[in-house]
C-alpha cells in the first residue's frame, strides 16, 4: 500500500456564480495546480451529485476533462448524494494506493442557484426515500423529526434546545465571516437566528445550508508532500430513516470513523480540529457524537461551552460549514478536505487559526445519512510513534450490515408517536403547515404517516391510524 | 500491489424486464453469490448511467446497498456514460489492489425499456456534445459519418461496405442465438437485414444495438481464484467528435488498450477471445483495429474472412455483443467482462466456447468514444513466463493529452465536406430526412454543420457555408 498524500489545493468562492460548472471547476483546478506546479495527472475523479438534472448534461466526467485541456487522461465520475465530495476523494485515495495511479486529480462541484428554488428542491428530494418523499418528507422534515427525538431522548427543553442550534448558527456564520471562500461573510445576531421564519419544527431558515454553486479541486499523490492521508472510513445506512435502530445517531458515520481512525491509528482525542456534516445544525451535535467527540447526548453541552468555537478544545467548521460556506451539494465533502488542508498549512485567516494543530478530521454526510465518509488527514512533520498495542477507543456498538426491511402489508389500529415536525415549507403539492411523524404500530413496525390535522402532538403519544391508498394517516 | 481475482459473477437475461431496477440487480448479485459462497463485502461499486432521468431516482448507491440487505456496507456509484459497467470494474480494480478492500461486490445495470423511445434517446442524447447535438447529431447519426469516412479514408465502396456490415450484424445475432442471456435469442437472415430500414445512412436498423433492460454483478477479491485480472486500461477523447485528429479511430480506445496490455505484459496476440463494443457494428470493426488485432483499414477483411466468427482465429463478440445480447447502457461494460469469464471458463453454450481459450479482452465505449476502457482477464492457470525483455507490439501514435478545442467566432464562406450522413430517424424537434456533417473550413476549423436540402454530398467536395444564431449550414 503507497501511502497518498495531498499536493495542491484549490476552491472558488461558494454562491451564486454567473459562470458554468465548468468555469467554476476550471478556476479551482487552476488554483490546485499552481499551488504544486503539478500539471501532470495518471487520472482524473469528477465529483458531482447530478449535472443531469441541474444542467441536462451527461458524460460530465468525459467533458470536464476535455474542457480542462486533459483530453485522453482517465476520467471516472463518482456520486454519492451530498457526500459526493468526499467519495471522490476517497475512491481516488485507493486508486493512488494501489501504486498504478501515481497523481490524481480530485475535484467536485454543483451548480445550483440558476433554477428556481423548487425546481431544485424536487431535484435534492430525490435522495429521499419512495414512501418517506411521497408522505411530504424534505430533508428538513426529516432532520427536524431527528431533533425532536434528540431532545427527547435527552430530555432537552424546547428553548434550550433552541439556544443549542442557535449557538451552532451563530459559530458557523461568525466563522465564515472569516473566510473569504464562504458563501455568507457576516456574522448573524441572536436577534436575526430568532427572527427567522421556522421551515420545519424546531429547525429555522438559519438551521439549514443555503443553495449555492461552488467547485472544489484537489492533488493525490505518492509522492511525499506536507501533507499526509492517514485515515479514511465509508458506511451506509437504511435508505428509509423510519427503519433504523436509532434516530439520533448515524450508523453510516460511526462506521465510517471507526474504520478512519483504525486505519490512521488514533482516536478521537488526537483531532486537533473538525469539519463536520451541518447541513443542518442539529446535524454538527449529532456529528460530534458519531464521531466520538463527545458522548451521545453530550454534543450540545460542547456547544454551550464554546469548546468548538475557534480557539476552544477542538474547533470544529472554523471554514463556516456547510452552513455559512455553502453547500454546492456535489462538492462539500471535498472542500472541508481542502479547508483542513488550508488550516493544517497555516493558510487561513490568522483569525481562524488553530495553534499547533497537525491533525484533521473530515465527515461528510450522502443524502439522510445514507452514505457518508470520515476522512482523517496530518501533517507529515507531525512527530509521533504509534505504539505497538494501540486500541481503539471509539467503540460504538453498531451492525456492520443490517437486512432490507419493507413496511408491513397491514398496520395496527393505534401506534405510538417515535417523532414527527410540522413543515411550514414544502414541495408544492402540499399545503402547509402539515404534520408529519414516525409512528411505531402495536406490531413494532415504524411508518412515516402524516396527521390529518396538525395537533398538539408529544412523542410517546397514543394515535389512531389509518391507512389509504398505501399512505398512513394519523387520525 | 495485490493481485484482482474475479470470483463468482452473475447477470439477468438482457431484454424487456417488468420488474424494477433494483429487483434485476437483485437476481444478477444472487447468482453471484451462489457461484463462489462470498456473501460479505468489504465494498460495493455501483455502476448506473442515469437513475435520475430514467427512474427519477437519485442516491442509488445507497437504494442499492440497502435493497440488497448490505446496509451499513460502502458503496460508491460510479458513471462514465455507456462505459459504465468497465468503469465501475476498473474503480473496484484499484480499491482491491491498494490492499484496503479484500472482497468488492461490483454490480451495474440500468431500467431503460419501460419509457417512451423518443423520451429514452433524448436521455442518451445528453452525453453528446451541446453544439452536435442541436444540429440533430443523435448517436446512430455521429457513428454514420465515422462510417462514411472510413469508406472514404479505405476506398470502400457502400455495396462492399454494408456487405461487411451485415456480416457483423449476422454473426453478432447468430451468436446471441447461443446465448440464454442474450435479448435477441435468434439468428438473422441477409434478407432480414437489409430490408431493415435506413437509420443514418449507411446504418439500418441491424447495425444499432436495441434499447434493454438488464443487470450483471461480479466479485472481485484479493484470494487468488481461477481468473486474474492481468490488465486494465482507460483513455478519454474530446467530448466533440468535430474536434478529432482522425474520425476512424478512437484515441479513447488506442489508450486504454495500450496501458492495458503494458500492465498485463501481453500483447494483441496473445488474445485468444474478445468482446467488443459494438453499440454500432461499424464500432466493432474500428474497435478491432484500436485494440491492435488488425491494423487500420484491414478490420473488415477480418469479418469477411470469418476470422472473428466462433471458432475462427480471433472469436469476437460470441455472446451476442451488444447488438444481439442488448445494451442497458450502464450494464454492457461490465457484461462483456462477465461473459469472458463464462467463456473461459468453459460454462458457456458448448456451440460457443473457444477450445483452449485462457486470456479474453474487453472493451467497453462511453458516450461517442468520450470514455473508454480496456480489460484483459486470464485464466490463472495459464502457464506463462514474462519475458523480462517484454515488449510492446501494439504502439499507436497517440496524443497523451490534447487541449481543449472550441469553434471559431468566424467561419469562412466556402468549406470541405469532412464526412457526412442522411438521418431518416430524428429527434421530434427536427424533419426528416436531413442531411448533417462535419466540414472543415478554410482556416482549418471542423465545423458541424446542417444541408438546408438534402444533396447528393461526397467527401471532399467544396461547399458553401453560411452561419445563422451560431449554427453552420450547408447551402
């Protein structure tokens, strides 16, 4: 196994951008190359979640490389979701350590603000499972469904919790005020987080990435440079979030950094600084946890004490995060590697620097937490002997593989409430506000229903169910 | 470097299937299964061209790994256009040769049949390039003009030129009838074929591969097994065939092949059986030529003399290729490779095997021979010594890299017809017949261009051109 390093690196700004994707993914390109004077590449790794449907163009592997004047040299496109980014980066890592591929050019990119806004929501929604996106599950639906179990679970007050993802928002938006690739360069008010329309309870407008445009291009070599691939890891999970064991962690991550920091050999208390999957802010807690940061549970506490802000125990999206920097869905799981890269090079706003950090973790998320990836990176000056007996200690206990399951032909007459939000936005065949849960039946089967009405709903509430059409209903 | 075996492999029959996507993968990865016991991955490769458009799905790879029961298992989609299936292996390739993945379930397919033709060409359309394809350049018409200007580069006049043509078609259909896998299970009449209407000409109908549902799986694992991958190979071209040194060859191909056959220490000769990409069977002829069997010109004499039949001293395409086994466009890549290692194994339609066959290539066409791949597979058995003084026999002049190419601002009044074609089968947006071609102008620049009349055009005969809303026409 060659080891595989990192050369240049290179981004646009995340936004809204005149240009086209190629334009976009040319300018990042040309960043990386003249940062290592590296023109050469034995293979090109093109990350983009669905130029398909955002441009109606296919064969994007096939036209970016002519387009970037490397007509003839290998070109493989790779797609997960919203972890696109970081699956490109790995799938190119095992090519570079296999020893065939010497150089690779790694890059990822979307373009996404040309459409309207719903247009490119049904696009986003099409990672969502058949039944789940039938019942009117967005994303946000589903990630504040997450958050009311969360707070549930761990017996969390509505206005704490709100002053937890608060404090996420406000970290991440003053963070990106401080990088000039990122999308939103201001820092947001207690005020203006508060003032923010609710999209899906509890989470606001300020929870949740924006849409943006953005391109992302990055270096793989065996040739050693400063800057060493020490560790990555890749998992899945249940394509319908109604089927998994829990609601408040992601198996797919905790597989995912289980494998990184065994193959890296070091643990979670070895991470100097984090970029973490906050499409959604509650998403940055339960991150932390997966990753072992923290205990389940302990995420918001690390929040509240500002260990994760810029200059605390372990800074976590100094970049801004998806949050603030964007979130170019194709091409954010590459761009918190090259951030990493930026900030482990001393490349950042001094503001923003993390004094004597050499190593960083990165953890992406594909679509609800189906498919994501933690990738752990380190200077190589870094002074350190990894002992013989070394153990992990990230151990949590998850299934390594977990059978197909399928909603039950036929469901009981009552249920008890897992989770559920009330959408005030939605895709356009629905009126809003909505309800819409997780229900366990009396047979242990959970189903997405939604209410007929929006009610005063508890979780661990007894509903009437009904079922039309193959679509559940709460009575 | 670890050496890639390929264990167990499975496929569907190719044709028109009821059942989903997902439920064809399903049957492909269980026959895999079952031919070696390995149910337990460390990874999973998924290769569809287009979920999104054909199925209005996205994070396949995901759906895949959970429908399949794998859940928690990584998975990766990967796309290069209709070279999917080889891309997805050559991806697998490098991840089990860096040592890191020991067994990879590798797996394509695609669901095409199930809507309207004219709705499923214009999504095959998307991987031609934007400027060919508004002047009307569908895939059976670009592959008619490289046909024209090979009869015209080789002096082969059309009676002699379909007559070559029809003896692919018929020994591709004559093959399939071997094959229970294969969508067109009988052998073709001459009548038959040329009675077949008129697509592009030269084509007619029996020279384009059909539009077909179907699904293949393969695993590849470190463990030495009684297949070896010996050699892969993968090369890219301009994504506009305008742009092109030679319009009768594929670089994409020479590439591939060339890198293929140096990584596995072999040469054109020591192929014994091969499956080409013959989406067109004018392509199987050029393939012939680009993977070295035959030199540039003479790949017809070959078909003439019953060469590349069973039996003959090179069999080509015994399975049916694509033209009589089907093309789900992201299946084929990785079909070809499945069916070579049926034949050498010996567990093909005893009409079919090849007596004493040990090394089989593939090679496999993304979009217009945008993406291209070559694989070489041999039978671990096979007693050979490399000579530490191998050398390469098959060394095409090629370009490495070339740079991006794009039209002129201006054109020059007069031009020279390049190549051309009639398409009698359109996009609903254009009337039929018309006349397109590629035009070189007398600065130099390839054009494509439209007749505003069909003429009785030659190669090389000197046209007027005029330009309207950045389009070229043929006066």
């Amino acid at each position: 196994m060659a080891d595989v390093y990192i050369s240049g690196v290179g981004m646009t700004r995340f936004g809204k951008h005149e240009g086209s994707l190629h334009d976009m993914i040319g300018e990042a390109v040309k960043r990386a190359i003249e940062e290592c004077g590296i023109d050469d590449f034995d293979a090109m790794y093109v990350g983009v979640m669905s130029p398909e449907e955002f441009l109606g163009q296919g064969n994007i592997a096939a036209s970016i490389v002519d387009y970037l004047g490397f007509s003839g040299t290998p070109s493989f496109r790779i797609e997960t979701a919203s972890s696109t980014g970081a699956a490109v980066f790995q799938a190119a890592f095992y090519a570079v350590a296999s020893g065939y591929i010497k150089r690779a050019l790694v890059l990822a990119g979307e373009k996404m603000t040309h459409l309207p806004t719903p247009t490119t929501t049904g696009i986003l929604a099409e990672v969502i499972e058949q039944k789940e996106r039938s019942a009117g599950a967005t994303m946000p639906a589903l990630a504040a469904m997450i958050t009311q179990k969360y707070m549930s679970q761990y017996e969390i007050p509505l206005s704490e919790m709100e002053r937890y993802l608060s404090k996420v928002a406000l970290k991440n938006h003053y963070n990106g005020s401080l990088n000039k690739f990122a999308q939103f360069q201001e820092a947001i008010s207690e005020e203006t987080y508060f003032k923010s329309r609710v999209i899906a309870a509890p989470l606001r407008l300020y929870d949740c990435s924006p849409i943006s445009d953005g391109a992302v291009a990055l270096i793989l070599t065996s040739d050693k440079t400063d800057m060493k691939v020490s560790g990555i890891g890749h998992g899945t999970d249940t394509l319908g979030v109604r089927f998994r064991r829990s609601f408040t962690t992601f198996k797919s991550t905790q597989i995912a950094a289980k494998k990184a920091y065994q193959m890296a050999k070091l643990n979670p208390h070895d991470i100097d600084i984090a970029e973490l999957h906050d499409a959604f802010t509650p998403f940055e807690i339960i991150d932390m946890e997966d990753v072992g940061f923290y205990p389940p549970g302990q995420g918001v506490y690390a929040v509240e004490n500002r260990e994760t802000n810029i200059g605390g125990k372990l800074p976590v999206n100094t970049s801004g995060g998806l949050k603030s920097r964007g979130h170019p869905v194709g091409a954010s799981g590459l761009a918190q590697i090259v951030d990493l890269t930026w900030q482990l090079r001393g490349q950042v706003d001094e503001k923003r620097v993390t004094q004597n950090a050499s190593v960083g973790l990165a953890q992406s998320i594909g679509g609800l937490a189906n498919n994501n990836f933690v990738t752990i990176i380190e200077r190589s000056d870094r002074n350190r002997v990894i002992a013989p007996n070394w153990q992990p200690a990230f151990n949590p206990e998850i299934a390594l593989k977990a059978p197909h399951q399928q909603d039950p032909e036929s469901i009981t007459p009552m249920g008890t409430v897992e989770t559920f939000t009330v959408l005030y936005i939605a895709p356009k065949e629905f009126e809003t506000p909505f309800q819409i849960g997780f229900v366990r039946d009396d047979n242990g089967h959970v189903l997405i229903a939604k209410s007929k009405e929006v009610k005063d709903l508890r979780i661990g509430d007894r509903v009437n169910l009904s079922q039309e059409d193959g679509k559940v209903f709460i009575e």
